[in-house]
C-alpha cells in the first residue's frame, strides 16, 4: 500500500497576534500594580554606541511606554573599564527602585558578558544573564527568570497544537548558550524527549526528520528545507539574518510549510514576542520585590 502523502499547508504561528494579546494582558498587571504604588523599572546599561544596539533599546522604550514599564537607558562611554561597569551593576543592585537589569550586547571590546555576568544583580537578572539563574535554570530548580527568545519560543509552543509537550520528540538545530541550550532545557522541562543537534552535526537531516517539534536557532539562513521537516510538525525558526535588506529566517519557509502542521514565519514569528518575553519577566520582578519591601 502506498504511503499518503501530506498535502495540507501548515497553520500560521502568529507571533505578532500573540504578542498584542500579551501585552494587554502586562497593561492589566501594571495598572494592579500602580495601584500598590509600584511602577516596574528596567534599567539598559548601554555601552557604546551601536546603531543595532540604540535600535533595539528604542523598542524597548516603546514598549515599556505602551504596558506601563519604565525603560530608562543607562548610555556608558565606550571606554568603560570593566571595573567602571561592574560598578554601575552593583549600583543598579542597590536600588530599591529598579525591579529589572540587562547589559545591552554587543559589548565593546574589551569588555566580554562573560567576565562581568556575574555582577548583574541576580533578583534583577531579567534576560537570566548572571551564572546563578542560568544555574537554576540548567538544574530545572525553579529558575526565577527565562531568558527572553527561549521564553517566546515556548509560548508559541503553548499555544500549539503539539501543546502539552509530554512524550513528544523534539529536536533543536543550535546550541547556543543563549537560545538552543536554554530552549532544550526548557523542553525538558515540559517532558519532551530531546536531541540538540547543530551545524556540524552528522546526518542532520535523519535528526530533524523524527522531530515533532523542530526548533532552528543556527543563524544559517534557509539551512532547512521540506526534506528535514517531519510531516505535521510544528516548525519553530528562531534565525534572523539580512539578506539584500530583508530578515530571513533559518528555515526556506515557502518549502518547509508545505509538509509541517504549524510553522512560525520570519519576520512574525518568534521576534514579536521577545521583548513581550522580556518585560513579563520585568513586571513579575516588580511584583515579586515589591512584595517583599511590603514584607
């Protein structure tokens, strides 16, 4: 007997839509806690002046504007020591004021994340930068924050049709330590069975073909096409690269939606709910401190 073929097309995740239903639903957890007197407060340390950098802080500006979030941007010159930044870190710590913390990267050189991660005050820690939350989160013990592109990842997820995640196969093209290692943890977490794969990986294609859930987070744009893709499986593409001035993703979108069930578009997809990501974590820092300061 001949094996059926999937002819469906695959049903749009919808990033943006998402991402409008979340933030009426932060407005509304503002207002609450405007009514204790408490406005969260996230602090940018921005050293430097990267045109991609001051672009992506203006977002958040915006956003914060829009949800009730205060985003105040901390510009640093970009011969700041390490000793001068940590400082600044430690002082933003301190402040009784701020409920949230991220360092803006890239860093200049010779400042390197790695070397100073470990000053971004922990209870503040809202994009899980410091050693100790990404600990947490590694371990599956209750880690206070998830960093924001993994956390967007796994809304899309909740919301779809292969939601709960329990016994499902999933694979993760990428293993950085900022979004595949994170999101493979997370999908542990949720129960599934997982196989991180990555660029260099034997035979990737056998890998990505089990899949249920395929998350592609190489930065390798169109690395995947229809013939990786599982019939009926829900494609997640974290990739963003500009080609000829348009943002594509890691996954041919046109060929892989013709044979997985769901598939998120890029741009649209997993990029709108990121800063939506992050400053949930913000207001549930805010709420958390602001508890305690009442205790």
């Amino acid at each position: 007997m001949q094996a059926p073929t999937w002819s469906a097309v695959a049903k749009i995740l919808d990033g943006r839509a998402l991402a409008a239903e979340l933030r009426a639903e932060l407005g509304a957890r503002t207002s609450a806690l405007a009514e204790r007197n408490v406005r969260p407060r996230l602090v940018v340390a921005l050293v430097g002046e990267d045109p991609s950098s001051l672009a992506y802080v203006r977002g958040l500006e915006k956003l914060g504007a829009q949800i009730g979030i205060a985003v105040e941007i901390d510009r640093l010159p970009a011969a700041t020591s390490e000793a001068a930044l940590r400082a600044a870190l430690e002082g933003y710590g301190r402040d009784v004021t701020i409920h949230g913390v991220i360092v803006q990267q890239p860093l200049p050189l010779p400042l390197s994340m790695r070397r100073i991660a470990d000053a971004v005050p922990p209870a503040k820690d809202v994009d899980c930068a410091h050693p100790l939350n990404q600990a947490r989160l590694a371990f599956g013990s209750g880690s206070r924050f998830v960093p924001a592109t993994p956390r967007a990842v796994m809304l899309l997820l909740e919301r779809s049709e292969k939601w709960p995640l329990r016994g499902r196969n999933a694979t993760v093209i990428g293993r950085s330590s900022v979004v595949g290692l994170p999101v493979g943890m997370l999908l542990l977490a949720c129960d599934a069975t997982i196989t991180m794969t990555h660029s260099k990986t034997a035979d990737l294609r056998a890998h990505a073909q089990r899949a249920e859930i395929l998350v592609v987070a190489a930065g390798i744009p169109n690395l995947i096409d229809e013939s990786y893709v599982r019939p009926g499986a829900t494609v997640i593409d974290v990739g963003t690269t500009v080609i000829g001035g348009r943002l594509r993703g890691d996954v041919d979108f046109e060929s892989a939606s013709a044979v997985a069930g769901e598939i998120t578009p890029v741009p649209g997809g997993v990029g709108p709910l990121t800063n939506v990501a992050l400053m949930r974590n913000v207001v549930d820092a805010a709420d958390s401190l602001s508890q305690f300061k009442e205790k």
